[in-house]
C-alpha cells in the first residue's frame, strides 16, 4: 500500500521519524493502529451506551453533574 501526504506532512513525519530514531514507515505503522485500536474502542463503547439507553438506562442531568463536581473538585 502506498499513501501520498502534502509535502508540509511529509516534512513533519520525517522529522518526528528522525527524532524518534524511527522509520518514517515505522512511526505511520504505530500511528494507524493506535488510531485503528481507539476507533475500535470507541465504537463498542458508544454501542454499550446505546444498549444501555434501548433498556431504558438513564443518568440524569443532575447526577452527571454531581459526578463531574466531585471528579474535577468542583
């Protein structure tokens, strides 16, 4: 597979590569499966969500609010 990027991201991914002591292929390879691995986390997590919403599994306004005053000190 061969991808083509503007030469302003080129520039950039070879000098992150060459910072990093990677190849330039090397640092794309780790970028495109961490991404693929969030997607895929984030997908199955917003499908948990809306199962959770379809059984009539709710949290009101008021207790997210109370959860993120107590998380953030609030």
């Amino acid at each position: 597979m061969e991808i083509s990027f503007a030469p302003e991201l080129e520039a950039k991914l070879t000098r992150i590569a060459s910072q990093t002591g990677k190849g330039p292929d090397e640092v794309v390879r780790e970028l495109v499966a961490s991404y693929l691995d969030h997607d895929e986390w984030f997908r199955q997590e917003v499908g948990k969500g809306l199962a959770s919403l379809d059984q009539g599994k709710t949290v009101s306004h008021e207790d997210v609010r109370r959860q993120m005053d107590r998380i953030l000190g609030s």
